[in-house]
C-alpha cells in the first residue's frame, strides 16, 4: 500500500499544474462579489486560529483576525450561558486591541443537547432564531462569520448525514443573510467533504458571502504531495461555487517522524498485545485500554461498525497516528520536512501563492501556538495536534511565525 500511494503521489505531484489549468476560473478577476466582501473586511483577511492574548506579538506578526469557536450562547433553561458572555468579553478585548474576530457558530451536537435537532423540522426556527442572536448581538466584535466546521468530517458532524448537515447550514445562512449588514457569512469544506458538500449547498450558495476551504496537504494523508495542490483545490472551490474563498484553515505540522516496528510493538505491548493481528482478533477489549480521549471518541461515534471496519480505522485509519504517535512514512510534501525549519519553508512557500490568487479575499494559519497535548487522542507525545504553533508551549516566536510575519507583509 505504501508503494502505491507513492506512485499515486508522484503522478498527482506531476500532473498539478495540468489540473490547476482545468479547474482555473478566467472570469475570477471579475466577480464583483469579490471587491463587495473585500471592502466589508477591510481588504485580504490575514488570520490565524486560537490565538493568546499577547497582542502586540500577534500585530507584529502581521496578523488581523483571530478565528475562532464561538460558544452556543444558551443554558438548558434559556437564559444566556456564562460561557458565552465571558467568549463576548474576552473577543471584544481582541477588538479593542485592533484584531478583528472570524467567529464560528458550533456544531451540530450543541443544538441537539440543547433540544433543536436539524433534522426535526420544528427545530427550524429555533436553530434560525439563534443565527439572527448572533449576528445581532455580536454587531461591533464578530466581522465574519462560518456556520459550524468542517461538515463531513464524523467527529464534527455525527449524528448528521452530509445532506443534513447542508441543510443545517443553510438554514443558519438564509436566517443571517437579509440582517448581516457589513459582516460576511459562509461555510467551509474540510476532508472528503469538498468533493461533495458543496454541491448539496448549491440552492444556498445565493445566501453565501464566501465559501472557505480547511486544507493540510502533507499531514494527515499520504498522497498529495505537492505544495501547488493547494492553488488546485482552491480553483476547484471557485470553479464549483462561483464565490469568493477564504483558505479557512491551513498549516504544516512541525514535528514528527515515523517509528520504526520495533517502536510499535513496544506500544502495542503497552496495552497488551504483541501485534497488530492480535489486536483485531479482540479489536473491542484493545479499544478499551487505549487513551480515553480517543477510546470515547471511537465508542461514541463508531459503535454502529463492524469489529473490523473499527480496527481498519484504528489502523489503517486516521487514528493509526495517534496510536503510534507518529507522522506515518511518506506523511509530507515534497521538499518540506515536519520540523520547526520545514514548517517556516511551507508558510514561506505557500502564503504568497494563495495571495496571488484573484478569488481569494483571506486565509487564516492553523495555529498560534503549539499544544501540550493532542486533543484527539489526550497524548502529550503524539505530533498530529501539538505541533501546528507558530509560538512554542511558552509563547516564544518558532520560525514559522517569522514565515507568517514576512507572507502577511503587504
């Protein structure tokens, strides 16, 4: 399997500028939506994900938006959550301090504890009342704003089906539309999803200001291995939606390597197995013993699959990764490695093309800093979700940022 996503991979990486020639939109640099959102946004959004409050580090990184995870704003019995007044306060700290706020609603799971469940259709107005408190009440603070993350992907959009999913969207889309005023609204595609969610979005592309894309080519599969996929898939976005694209989402990891077998086995003796074929002929006692992070995650969202579908996703799947706390052979773009110099080359690299594109109004890095630890598997040691930062664990500048710094640069 290895060999053949190498060849996959180089046949993609040769063909690349063939399919960004067949996906381009000639007529981009004249989308009059483009100039109308650019001006509600104050010209090329540059922004990056979770950041800290050390204020002038951000703005002497360039950087003018902060995206973030807006809070569902109510408790159980519908009075306003404390967690959403303090989000509101903390964000208009941002905006005092001359950072604009790129909010996104929350997932779907949030609505259905809450008692609105998208696929009930009385649970319209409700999910619909609650886009319109947004936008009113976060008039000043939130400049932008996404509907939910990445639909598609299981974790973010279980119980959901991709169809209902869209409809989620869009519903919140058509309900913040006619009231906007000055902010810009919108979805983004992330995984698999961008193959196909934007085609079931299209009665509601008219109540879109943009459509983003999330992209880590390099990270978490195999086969992409061209960093000039990324001005691909954007022109595929633009070609298919007609809208304008903010890159909402992307980033290199900047460390990681494989381990060799030696190394997996010791982890799998960790939970009290010899190898992987022992492990999958008792694939449900071994998800017990793994880290509780990603064992609730795997129990609560694939509980409906067969014994071996779970353990082709433990590994064979995106969790092989976390298991082994690891970036797999081949994980990578050509010509640049998962470390601190490796990750500032991409930001390098990659920034100035994207600018370049004429539909692009904004694209925002994933992430400020570095994490103690992955929050999909709970493990401090694995590099899928700790080592995105532009600031290390104690806030000091990586290369990375300097590579921001200088792409943000107008």
């Amino acid at each position: 399997m290895t060999v053949l996503f190498k060849i996959i991979g180089f046949l993609l990486a040769i063909l690349t500028p063939l399919l960004s020639t067949i996906t381009w939109d000639p007529l981009a640099g004249f989308d009059k939506e483009v100039p109308v959102a650019e001006e509600k946004i104050g010209g090329f959004m540059k922004g990056v994900c979770h950041l800290d409050p050390d204020y002038e580090l951000i703005k002497e990184g360039n950087i003018e938006w902060f995206r973030d995870d807006i809070p569902f704003p109510y408790n159980t019995d519908g009075t306003v959550s404390e967690h959403y007044k303090n989000w509101k306060k903390e964000s208009q700290e941002y905006v005092n301090n001359g950072i604009r706020i790129f909010g996104v609603t929350p997932y779907p799971d949030d609505y259905i504890a809450y008692g609105l469940d998208p696929r009930d259709p009385a649970s319209r107005k409700g999910i619909q009342d609650i886009a319109r408190f947004y936008v009113e009440d976060l008039k000043g603070i939130v400049g932008a704003f996404q509907i939910t993350n990445e639909m598609g992907i299981d974790r973010f959009t279980l119980p959901l089906t991709l169809d209902e999913a869209a409809d989620f969207i869009g519903m919140q889309l058509e309900a913040m539309y006619p009231i906007r005023g000055d902010i810009i609204i919108g979805y983004n595609l992330g995984g698999l999803s961008v193959a196909q969610l934007p085609f079931k979005m299209t009665e509601y592309h008219q109540y879109c200001d943009y459509v983003g894309l999330d992209m880590y080519l390099g990270c978490f599969e195999p086969v992409l291995k061209n960093p000039d996929q990324f001005i691909t898939l954007l022109n595929f976005v633009r070609r298919v939606t007609g809208k304008p694209v903010i890159l909402c989402e992307f980033g290199y990891i900047g460390y990681g390597e494989p381990k060799t077998e030696e190394e997996k086995i010791a982890i799998l003796q960790k939970y009290g197995y010899n190898s992987e074929e022992e492990a999958r002929a008792n694939i449900d006692d071994f998800i017990s013993k793994l880290p509780e992070d990603m064992r609730e995650e795997i129990i609560e969202d694939y509980s409906d699959r067969t014994p071996e579908e779970r353990a082709d996703l433990i590994f064979n799947g995106e969790y092989s990764n976390h298991l082994y706390c690891e970036l797999a052979e081949g994980m990578g773009l050509y010509g640049f490695e998962h470390t601190p110099e490796g990750q500032a080359d991409f930001f390098e690299y990659v920034i100035p093309k994207v600018r370049k594109l004429d539909y692009v109004i904004g694209m925002c890095v994933y992430c400020w800093a570095d994490s103690d630890s992955c929050y999909v598997c709970g493990q401090s040691d694995c590099p899928v979700e700790t080592g995105w930062g532009l600031v290390d664990g104690k806030g000091e500048p990586k290369p990375a940022y300097y590579a921001v710094q200088k792409g943000f640069a107008d």
